[in-house]
C-alpha cells in the first residue's frame, strides 16, 4: 500500500495516460510524485535510466511511458514501435529492480492478444494464437514487458504487476491527423470538417469493427487502485465490459462536434481486428467500476481538443 508520502516516479507524464495518472495521485492527495521530460531523461538510453533510479531512489513506479500511434502509423513503423517500446520498458523495468523499487505498474495495450481471441477477451488468452498483422510490433515490445515483469516476481520475488486497457481517450490525447488512434482521429477529423463546410467525410475501412472505449481518468483511477490493492503475475485487463461499431462511434463523434455532413467509408483501407472487447471481470471483482459513459467522454474529449486546437496545429 502506497503512504501519501511515498516517492512515486511516473515514466511519461506528459502522455495521456502518464498526465491522468498524476491527476489521479494528486486528487487521491501523493505528495512526492518524480517525473522528467524526454528531454531531461531519455527512456532508451540504458545508462541515463540506470543514473536516475539510483540518484532519485523511487519507491513506487507507474511506467506509462510509450511510443504510440494509430493503424497507419504501426503498419509504417514497425521497427521503430518494437524497438523504443521494448527498449525503454526494459530499462526502466531493469532499473527499478536493481534499485529495489517497491512495486512497479507496467502499462500494456489489448492488441497484446490474439487477433482471433475468444470475446470478451480473458486475461488467459495471452499468446494462444496469432497477433493481429497491424500492430504486431507495438504488440511484441508490450507482450515483453509484462513477461519481463512476470519472471522477474517468479526468480526474484518482485511484486510488479501489469495493466492491459482497452482504447482510450480523453485530455491530452494525441490528435496528430496520420499517427492518432481512431477516436481522437475522428475529433480532429468531423471537426476540421465542420469549421470548413466539408460534405462530407470519408473513415477508413467499412464501419465494422467492434470496439470499447475507456476514458482515461477512469483508467488512472484503477491503475492507482491495483497499485495498492492487487499484486500477481497475470496482467488485469481495464475497460468498460461495452463495445459498439466503429460506424456507431463516427455517428456519436459527429453529434457531439455538431457536424451534420455525410459519413462515406473507404473500403479499400484495412478495418484492423474485427473485435476486441476485454473481459473486465478480474478489475470488477477487486471491487472497481469505469464511471464515465462513452458519450459524455467525448463531449469532455473534445472541449479539450478545443482548448489546445491552436498548439496542436502547430
């Protein structure tokens, strides 16, 4: 269990989810929470995250630090996502170990399990079959982290655990227009199209695919939570328990932005897994529950985007 004042580092606060998860120990009243900038320390250099754990001596780590990015961007940069995902998380894995850090919160992605899996998606369907071809690479460097986890609890009595959320979204969002994900990508999208007068707008794939969605305080909620109350080698999956059509999700984005054009659909861009739906009933059953519904997340998705429209289009 974490004190108040417990030194607690987290890798990559200025992310989405590294931000919700300083929001959330601040609301929950941690007083000695660490962070750096990229430019103050570099995740993939070996020797400057060795340096760091042994001068600043963490207690607790959240490592929510990632190279990230939507279906375009993985299928063009596979050896880029494989390379400084599984780079940095080993380091900074490797490290909190050498310097004995108390407990360690690994964040992983559900593109870790196979493309085929069995909906909703357990915790034990990890590496029973093949990966979805999209994300493969992305999907390899986080298999490794939470493996590297695991055996380091098995050989040396370690208590570091995982966390594999569904899509997120919310503050602090990447809405780069080639490198977001499919929800932020949308804002962007039905926004830039409603400010121009656009008729209409063309998604990729058909509509299809079914996905979930989990607003990212909810998921900094929880990841606080297991810190203090779960410890085991199998990852905790986070998410709603709810899945809908990406063609429902374009219809919600475009009431909530206001724009009233035509949505078309381009078939010949891949639709990627055709479901993923997370089975949440380990997260449940430690006692926790999301509490923003998907609609009211993207209304507060999107006052955001509004608020940093100006610095994102820089």
């Amino acid at each position: 269990m974490m004190e108040k004042g417990s030194k607690i580092y987290v890798a990559g606060h200025r992310g989405m989810v590294g931000s919700a998860i300083v929001r959330e120990l601040e609301r929950q009243g941690y007083t000695d929470i660490i962070t750096r900038t990229h430019s103050e320390l570099d995740l993939t250099c070996q020797q400057a995250v060795a340096d760091f754990f042994a001068s600043e001596r963490p207690e607790y780590v959240f490592l929510a630090a990632a190279k990230v990015g939507g279906i375009g961007a993985n299928s063009a940069q596979p050896a880029d996502f494989m390379w400084q995902n599984m780079t940095l998380e080993m380091n900074v894995i490797h490290s909190a170990w050498v310097n004995g850090v108390k407990k360690l919160e690994f964040l992983g992605s559900s593109c870790i399990y196979p493309r085929m899996a069995p909906q909703p998606m357990r915790e034990d369907c990890l590496l029973t079959s093949a990966l979805e071809q999209t994300n493969e690479a992305y999907a390899l460097a986080k298999i490794s982290g939470l493996k590297y986890c695991e055996y380091l609890n098995r050989q040396y009595g370690t208590d570091y655990i995982s966390v594999m959320p569904t899509n997120l979204y919310g503050p602090n969002d990447n809405y780069h227009p080639e490198n977001s994900h499919v929800l932020p990508a949308l804002i962007r999208r039905f926004h830039e199209a409603k400010v121009s007068g656009a008729e209409s707008v063309t998604c990729w794939g058909d509509g299809s695919p079914l996905r979930e969605f989990l607003y990212v305080d909810d998921l900094a909620n929880l990841c606080v939570y297991l810190m203090n109350h779960y410890s085991g080698n199998e990852t905790v999956n986070a998410g709603t328990g709810k899945e809908l059509s990406i063609k429902s999700l374009t219809e919600i984005v475009a009431r909530v932005v206001g724009y009233e054009g035509r949505i078309e659909w381009d078939t010949t861009k891949p639709n990627g897994t055709p479901r993923k739906l997370l089975d949440v009933s380990k997260a449940t059953g430690l006692g926790w529950r999301y509490r923003t519904e998907l609609e009211d997340g993207i209304r507060l998705a999107y006052t955001d985007y509004l608020m940093h429209e100006n610095k994102l289009r820089r």
